[in-house]
C-alpha cells in the first residue's frame, strides 16, 4: 500500500495541510502570514477578515497538533504484531478519527472566511423571497401595510 499525503506517517501531511491553508490565506490578503499575523494582533481596527483567518489558522495549527498526538499515541499501543484490536486499541482509532474531523472542521472553516457562499438574490430584495418561493411577483414597498389598513378600515 503506497502512502498519500492523508496517510499518517506521512511526514508531509501535516506541513502540507498547514501550508496549503497558509497560502490561501496570503494569497486572498496579498501579504505574508506572518506579516497578517502581526498586523492583527498589534493594530487595531484590522480588517476582522484578516482577523478571523489569522484566529481560524491558530485553531487548526492547535487541531493538527491534536491529530498528531493521536496518532503518535496509536502508533505506539498498536504495536507491530497484526492481529484484533482491543478496547484501548479501538478508543485509540476513534480519538484519531475525531481529531481528523475536528482538523477538518477547521480546516473548512477558514476556507469559509476566505471564500464565502454568495448570498441567496432574495436576501437584500424585501419581498423577493416570497416572490421566489411563490411564483407571485413580489410586493411593492408598502403595500402589505396598505392592505391592511384598508383591511382594519372595513
């Protein structure tokens, strides 16, 4: 079996998840991250993207510290003999499967802050997503409140 990038002993995997996310980050804010990382936590009034990405990037640093411990720790009750894994064994596997998952987590997070889902066309259009959801065009401005007054007024 030949080791990808996902498998854990890997030595690249970890600097490549890391690097990867590293350089998105510089890319969308034109600067170092160290730069991006100084800037935010010594000037006030960033721009709170830059602040959320450099926090998002010290989360998953944190993560993939986590993952690694896991990992470690598994490499070592495993042992070498093959055979079936025990309980402590199995609660080993699991922790390095929650640890994936938070990393990942994380990981899609900052992704996230870097490149946000366009926001629905009826979000900034009052009206607009009765319209969408009913095939009725949408009301002009005034005009539910209209409708009920003259309602109230019958």
């Amino acid at each position: 079996m030949t080791e990808g990038p996902h498998h854990p002993q890997d030595p690249h995997a970890t600097e490549d998840v890391l690097e990867t996310v590293a350089q998105l980050i510089e890319e969308h804010f034109g600067r170092p991250l160290p730069e991006l990382q100084h800037t935010v936590s010594r000037v006030p009034g960033t721009n709170p993207r830059a602040v959320q990405a450099v926090h998002g990037f010290h989360l998953l640093a944190g993560a993939q510290g986590v993952l690694e411990r896991a990992e470690n720790h598994l490499l070592e009750i495993l042992g070498t003999e093959p055979g079936v894994l025990d309980e402590q064994q199995m609660q080993a596997a699991q922790q390095v499967n929650d640890a994936v998952a938070a990393r990942d987590a994380r990981v899609l997070a900052v992704l996230h802050l870097l490149h946000p889902p366009a926001a629905p066309a009826w979000s900034s259009t009052p009206g607009r997503h009765a319209a969408m959801t009913s095939g009725l065009p949408p009301h002009p401005p005034g005009a539910v409140r209209a409708q009920a007054a003259r309602r109230s007024a019958r």
